[in-house]
C-alpha cells in the first residue's frame, strides 16, 4: 500500500523588520516510521516532525 497524504493546515507568517517568511504544513499520512502507522507530520524550516495518532 502507498503512503497517501493529506492537508491538514498551512499558514505562513511574514516578519516585518526583515521580510523573512516562515511556513508551516501539516499533514495526515496513512504509512510513516519503521513500523509504517498512521501520522501527523509537520514540517517547517525544512525541519521534519512526526505524531503518532494512538497512545
């Protein structure tokens, strides 16, 4: 089975004093780890981060 993505939030936030931008994506994912569960990810920064859904 494929591992299937899904949008869950995107925002961007803009600083003022140097016009530098920062994006945030989070997404569901049906297969992410070594043992290929159901996840969040976020990313941002180019900064990879993962949540398990279940305890």
């Amino acid at each position: 089975m494929s591992n299937v993505k899904t949008l869950v939030d995107e925002w961007s936030v803009r600083d003022l004093e140097d016009n530098s931008s920062l994006k945030i994506v989070v997404e569901s994912c049906t297969e992410l780890g070594n043992k290929s569960l159901p996840e969040f990810r976020s990313t941002g920064w180019g900064i990879f981060s993962t949540m398990n859904r279940w305890p």
